[in-house]
C-alpha cells in the first residue's frame, strides 16, 4: 500500500498515511487532531545504475538521423 506525504497547515507537522491509492486525495488529519491539512508531492528515489543497449555494429538497416538513413548518404 503506498504511502502519502501530509502537512498540517495548523500546527505544521509533516506526517505520512498508508491508504491506498483511491483514497489518497481524501481527506487526512493530523495526529494532533488537526483537519487542515494538505498533500504533499513526494520525489521517488530510485536506487541503481541502468544502461542502454549498444547499437547493433553493422549496416543491418535503419537507424540514424531523423528519417532512420533512408535519405542521409
């Protein structure tokens, strides 16, 4: 279940909620027992290293510029 970032605009508490995802723009209050509170946007961390696929050696067609080599010479 994914967890939710909130901020209480009363006493200005950061919080976060386990809910799932339908219920993620309702409502939360804060554990003081605040009810104005507000959402925050969180930026997911991802972990890792990825690379991409090494172009094919070779004239095996396509790829290249905007038109894939069709009218570059």
């Amino acid at each position: 279940m994914p967890r939710y970032e909130y901020r209480c605009r009363t006493c200005g508490d950061t919080f976060e909620l386990s809910r799932p995802m339908a219920e993620s723009s309702a409502p939360a209050d804060c554990p003081a027992g605040h009810d104005d509170t507000v959402k925050l946007l969180s930026a997911v961390a991802v972990g890792g290293t990825t690379t991409a696929p090494a172009p094919k050696a070779g004239g095996g067609g396509g790829g290249g510029g905007c038109c894939g080599g069709g009218c570059c010479g």
